[in-house]
C-alpha cells in the first residue's frame, strides 16, 4: 500500500511504484519552481521543451505540471497548437507483480566485423594458401636435399664422419696386413737361403 493511502497532489494511487513515480515528479517540480521563474514566458518556455527532451517525467503530476506550463505558453504566444511539441507520455502495462514501462525493442545492427567476407577477403586468403603451400614444399626440398646429399651437413655429419674413419680403419688393416705377409714372405726367404747355403757363408 503506498504511503498516505496513495494521496498525492490531488491523486490517490492505489501502487506504491506509481506514487513514489509522482513523488520523485513533484520533488522536481518544486525544484524548477524554485529555481526559474515560471512566470517569466521566455524561462518557461525553456523549462517545458528541456522537460521533454530529457524525458524529465514519468507520472501524471508531471505530465500535469507540464500541460499547464504548455497552456501558459499558448496564451503569451509563445506556443501554437500546431508549433507546440507534444508531452510524451509513458504507457504503463499492469503485470502480477509491479507495473512496468513499455518499451520498444531496437533490433541492433550487425556489427562490421561479423560480416561474411567479401570477395577481396577471399582472393586474400586464396593468396595466403598458396603462398603457405609454396613455402612448405620449399622446406621438404631443403630436407630432401639434406638428407640425400653426400656431403657432410648438421643432419648427417656425424654418420658421415663415422664411415669414413671406418674406410681408413679398414683400409689401414689391409695395408698392415699386406706389410706382415711381405715380411713373413721375406723371413721365409731368408730362412731358405741359409739352410741352403749354410749360415756362415
């Protein structure tokens, strides 16, 4: 139940939301009062076309205050019936709980970046492939050529290294084995000719 059984300003509200929407109204109206002279036709008619464009009210005390102000207004001349900006008032849906302002859904525009591509994106991007695939074909080839080579690289120096000093091991043993069948070869002959000829002559 609103307070002081919903009285206010010559209304009676039975929603606490309604009534603390006219009192917040009435408190800026007693506000502008103090501050402008309403009598002053110039001063209220800036207070009226400032009240609607801040959408300054939400309740019928205001929209009453305002409705008065525009009467003034039209009687100095300072506003037509034609000339004068309409008060928009706030329609209000009573739901189970409290009541609620209406409002009117903007749908929000897509935002640039969402859009699909265009056809300067996918020749881009086309591009990019290709030049993706160039490069990783051109990195096989290198390893490819690395790996087949003969000649020592950071991937085969070491397996390189190790079979040549085999070859020289190899080819080393051979030429020593050559040597010790040569000299046993001479030892036999010489073996020969002093049996043959006797050791002293």
């Amino acid at each position: 139940m609103p307070k002081n059984d919903g009285l206010l300003d010559g209304f009676q509200f039975s929603d606490s939301e309604a009534y603390d929407a006219a009192a917040k109204d009435q408190q800026i109206i007693a506000y502008l009062q103090k501050q402008v002279d309403i009598t002053n036709a110039d001063q209220a008619l800036r207070v009226y076309q400032q009240a609607i464009a801040q959408d300054l009210f939400s309740s019928v005390v205001g929209y009453t205050f305002l409705k008065e102000l525009q009467e003034a207004l039209i009687s100095e001349g300072k506003l037509t019936q034609e000339s004068a900006t309409a008060i928009p008032v706030k329609s209000q849906v009573r739901t189970v709980e409290k009541t609620v302002e209406k409002r009117v859904e903007v749908p929000v525009p897509a935002k640039e970046n969402s859009r699909p591509p265009d056809g300067k994106y996918r020749k881009r991007n086309r591009s990019l492939m290709v030049i993706i695939v160039i490069l990783v074909a051109m990195v096989g080839a290198m390893f490819f050529i690395l790996l087949s080579s003969n000649l020592p690289n950071i991937v085969n120096y070491r397996t390189k290294i190790v079979n040549e000093y085999s070859s020289w091991e190899t080819e080393l043993k051979d030429k020593e084995h050559a040597l010790d069948l040569r000299e046993q070869e001479l030892n036999d002959r010489e073996t020969t000719l002093k049996e043959t000829y006797g050791e002293g002559n």
